[in-house]
C-alpha cells in the first residue's frame, strides 16, 4: 500500500467503530465531523497528504525495503549520518506545518517502532512480533498513539498496592487467544489515530505481584472493550482568525480503559517482563531517535516563538527599549541552542549494536532536559512583549460588525499595520501565551518526557563527572601541603 493520502486517513478514522467518550457522550456518526475532532482530524491529513507533494516527496518519502511502494521516510532505519540528516528534513517539514504544537505527529512514534524493530532480539520470543508489526505500521501508514503511565491515585504506592488491583491495566489471564487486560492507562494524546501502544514508562519493580503490569503490546483502537475518555477540547469551535492555533492543532488527551481486551499473541511484544520492560527505551536506543524527532518539533516551536516575538516589537514598534531587545535574544538562545544540540548529536552518531546509525545521546539529553525549562519562559516573554495588548482582543466577529468596524480601525492600529492585521497577530500570540490551548502546550511541555526533578537526577546519576573532577584534583595538587613538604624535606 504505502503512503496514503489524507483523504484514505479519514476514511479509515469514520470506517472504525470505537469506544469513544468526550464531555459526557460517546462518539456517534463520523468522527471526523465531530466538532471536538474535526479540525485536528484536517491537520493530521494534511501531514499525509504532504507526503504527495510533488515538491518535497522525495524528501518525505524512500522506497519500501519489501515492496518498492513508497513510504513515509521516518520509518527509515538509519546506517549512515546521512540518513539521519535524511529523517530530520522530513521530520522537519511536518514540525513547521505544525509550528512545533502537534507534539504526537505520527513520525514520533514512527521513529520508536524503527529503533525497536531494529533492537528484534532484545525482545526475545517476541523479537518476531515486534518487527512485523513495525513493517504492518510502516506498509500501511499507520498513525499510532501511545500510553504509558499509570493512573494518577495513590503516587505513593506500586501498582500492585493500589486499594484497587485493577486500578492500573494489568494482566488478568493468558489464553489460547492472547492475554486479556483489565484496567487503566493515561495519558493518550491523539486519539484520532489508527492504532495503540501500550508500553511501559515508570520504572516497574520486579516482584512477583508487580509482573502483570509489565507489558508491551499494540492494539487497532477499534479493538472490543478498550474506551477512551476524553478531556474538554480546547477547540472552542472558534475561526482560524480567533483562536488560530487550537482551531487547528488541538491533539487531544484520553485516558484509556480495558475492559477486559484481549490482545493476540502476535501483538504482544514484552510480558510480565519487568526487566526487560524497564530497560526498554535505553537498551534499543528507542529514546535516542524518539529525541530525535522531538529536538526537531522543539527547533520549530522555538523558531514560532522567536517569530510571533519579532513581529510583536515590530508592529507596536518597541525595539529600541534594552529589556525588549534583552528579551528576544532569550528565545535566540533557546533556538540555537536546541540546533547545537542537534547538530552535535548527529555530528556525534554511531552504530549502534543493531547496526543503526544513532545520534549521540549526550547532547540529545541535554535537550530534553533543557527544553522543557525554556519553554515556559518563552511563553512568558510573548505575555511580556504583547502585555496590556492581550487582553482586549476584538473577534472576527467584531470586525464583520459595520458598525463597530470604524472605531476598531482607529483604535486597533499599530505603528506600521492596520487594525486587522495588529488584531490577527495578537490573537495567535493570546492563542499561544493565554488561552487554554497554549496553557496545555506549557504543561505538555514541561513534562514531555516525565517529572522534570526526575529527570534531572537521572541525569546527576548517569553522566559522567570524573573527567572534571580529576581535572581539580590535579590543578589542586599544584599546590602542596607544606607541612608535607617540611616532613620530606627532614627525611
């Protein structure tokens, strides 16, 4: 089959009958014509159909390793640092569509299922399964969401602990069929996609009680008894002019239920495996070509950032005040610095055991360590620059009105643009800095990859400081204790 167009993506989402909940209703008729879903089902589509683009297919898209068809180039397994170059400018091209706000693009999971399928054997008996599911996903362009972590109850206690056994997804029995799983995961962000991943996140310990919730495993999310519960959309149903960024790039987040589902044999990849389960992401290199894609998202983000920044000095005309200037050389920091990130990690790159081309992890964790902590500042600096201008925003609505259009054309104007163009600015800042799609972003942003002050500690644990430290001792051992020097000197 290979690349498919937006058109076959959205036939597929309203030809598959799912368990799907929003704001107290279940999903009923086509999905893509729901007013919470239509809009980001319109972006996703647009991603496949840039695949089509006859001026940058051949950046998109290689040919299948077992069909010739072709098919979507970040499912290329890399052996050279040219191919890595390869996926970033196609990563690249769909991050820019979406100025770094769709966080879970299907290349980022595409990206995983390249690195696991490669890293076949560490899956022991599984190591099959993994692999063709890899070249299903890959032959049919699927678009995959993923859950990982366990339902928010009780942080203090495992899984297994929980006043509800059943609390977080869990193994309840194997049968002839597969194994069926009961309970819950969160958080699920695009649920308007083809299929789900069910891997592990948190570190599982490895205890007899703990083994049925140490799985991985693949499910269509048509799949009988799996339901996701959706949060309130924070696409208000508003214009592109109004809320330009929610009214196109709102992904969604479920937490998803099993009701006793039964996942085949052939979808499972890791089972009641807690090692295995726990070393997943580092022992595949999964995480490194994950980071991959998301430095490239975040290069965007920052660019969208330093861009609305940029045309806020200009059109209100406030470039010549140092804090300004001061500010938006801050979010120039963050950009280059998140490009150096890339550019070392790639300039870096190895063959892994696996024989894949794979970036060097250090500046990769750099990044995502970093970028978390910048974002939010420079969502900050865009409340900073555009201040009072934020919150007294006409609406398209206002401007169609002939009787409030003259006073919006006198008031509203900027130093070098009209009302309109001023008020179609500084609605995509409120969109990104204010509203309740941007907060969402901040959030997201925050906790990309997990709890922050984690993160860092694993950093502290895991990087390696002796160099530095020994580079210390020898500048301090210039200098000799001379009570030493005098006990010598006697002997």
């Amino acid at each position: 089959m290979g690349i498919r167009t937006g058109e076959q993506y959205l036939n597929a989402l309203d030809g598959a009958t799912r368990d799907f909940w929003i704001h107290g209703e279940r999903v009923t008729g086509k999905i893509t014509e729901h007013p919470a879903f239509r809009n980001i089902a319109q972006s996703v589509a647009h991603l496949y159909d840039m695949q089509h683009d006859p001026a940058i297919q051949a950046e998109m898209t290689y040919p299948s390793p077992a069909t010739g068809d072709l098919v979507g180039l970040s499912f290329l397994q890399p052996h050279t640092k040219e191919d890595l170059v390869r996926r970033r400018t196609m990563m690249m091209h769909w991050a820019r569509y979406a100025h770094g706000m769709m966080g879970r693009a299907p290349d980022y999971l595409n990206s995983e299922l390249m690195a696991l399928a490669a890293a076949a054997p560490f899956f022991g008996e599984f190591g099959d399964n993994i692999r063709k599911y890899y070249e299903y996903v890959r032959e049919h362009d699927l678009c995959t969401t993923h859950t990982l972590i366990m339902p928010q109850a009780n942080r203090s206690a495992p899984p297994s602990q929980q006043a509800d056994p059943y609390l977080a997804a869990r193994v309840v029995e194997k049968t002839s069929e597969g194994v069926i799983i009961r309970g819950a995961r969160m958080l699920a962000t695009l649920p308007l996609a083809d299929e789900i991943l069910v891997f592990p996140s948190t570190v599982i310990r490895n205890t007899p009680e703990d083994k049925p919730y140490a799985f991985a495993f693949a499910l269509p999310l048509s799949t009988p008894g799996l339901r996701l519960i959706c949060r309130e959309t924070f696409d208000y149903g508003k214009s592109h002019f109004d809320h330009p960024l929610g009214s196109r790039f709102e992904e969604m987040d479920a937490v998803v239920v099993f009701h006793d589902v039964l996942v085949p044999w052939e979808r499972i990849f890791l089972l009641e495996d807690a090692d295995r389960c726990n070393q997943l992401y580092a022992a595949t290199d999964a995480v490194v070509h994950m980071t991959h894609q998301v430095i490239v998202k975040d290069i965007a983000k920052a660019e969208f950032i330093l861009g609305v920044a940029g045309l806020i000095v200009d059109t209100i005309g406030i470039e010549q005040f140092q804090h300004v200037q001061e500010k938006v050389a801050e979010v120039i920091l963050a950009l280059e610095t998140m490009k150096a990130f890339m550019v070392a990690g790639e300039a870096n790159a190895k063959l892994n055991r696996y024989g894949i081309m794979t970036p060097d992890w250090t500046p990769f964790n750099m990044a995502r360590n970093t970028f978390p902590r910048l974002y939010p500042r420079l969502v900050e600096i865009i409340q900073q620059l555009a201040a009072g201008g934020l919150m007294a925003i006409p609406t398209e609505k206002d401007f169609a009105h002939p009787e409030l259009r003259p006073d919006l054309d006198r008031f509203y104007q900027a130093r070098n643009t009209d009302a309109w163009e001023r008020t179609r600015l500084f609605r995509l800042a409120w969109d990104a800095a204010v509203s309740s799609f941007g907060s969402r972003q901040v959030l997201y942003e925050r906790f990309f990859f997990g709890d922050p002050v984690r993160m860092a500690g694993a950093l502290y644990q895991s990087y390696d400081k002796e160099p530095a430290k020994a580079l210390i001792r020898e500048f301090l051992n210039q200098t000799p204790d001379p009570l030493v020097q005098t006990k010598e000197a006697r002997s």
